[in-house]
C-alpha cells in the first residue's frame, strides 16, 4: 500500500490536486472549530429552498460536513490507490473530481459562514 503511495504521489497532477485538496480540507476543518462557538441555535444549509424554516437545520449539523469530505477524501484516494497502476487517467479523473468536490463544498460552507455572520 506504501508503494502505490509514493506511485501515484510520483503523477505531478494527482500530487498537486492531493495537495490542494487535502489543504482546503485542513481550512476546512479548521474554520469550523473556529466558528462552531460563535453559531446561532440555527444555521441556512440548504440554500436552494425557498426563505424559512425549509432552509435550518440545527447547527451541530455543520460539523458532518468536515466528516463527510473527510471520508470522500480517503474512499477515493483508496480507489485511486487501486485504479493508478492499470488506468492512471481515471486515478486522475478521480482525484480532480476529489478536489473539485471538497472546494465546492469549502464554497458552500463560506457562504453559510457569510450568511450568519
């Protein structure tokens, strides 16, 4: 597991998405625990709903977030792991999506952060 590690990590693009995307996590994860203190009772997560109660959810919610992407960032960094040797464009197609996912959703989370604050 260790070699297909340093293997795939060897791609310049697969090693520079990891990066991006395993920073833009740590952010994330750190933002979190900087705000969660400081949230109201309850925060506007879905935002494509219309004005109310429809958009709240409680805001111990937002911490599932993080966990989430987290568990995204592993299972698809595990099929990349397998897939790298045999079909090193979809490893990369993987990983890309990987980071595209975590930094809409850092995105999404900023807005909420804007929204109530």
């Amino acid at each position: 597991m260790k070699e297909n590690f340093k293997t795939l990590l060897k791609d310049k693009m697969i090693r520079m998405l990891f990066i991006f995307a395993f920073v833009l996590l740590m952010v994330h994860i750190f933002l979190v625990a900087l705000f969660y203190p400081n949230l109201p009772p309850y925060i506007p997560f879905f935002n494509s709903m219309p004005w109310g109660d429809a958009r709240l959810i409680p805001s111990y919610l937002i911490l599932s977030l993080p966990i989430v992407l987290c568990a995204v960032f592993v299972i698809n960094l595990g099929f990349e792991l397998q897939l790298y040797k045999k079909f090193p464009l979809t490893a990369r197609v993987l990983q890309f999506n990987t980071a595209l996912f975590i930094f809409l959703s850092f995105l999404a989370f900023l807005q909420i952060i804007f929204l109530v604050f």
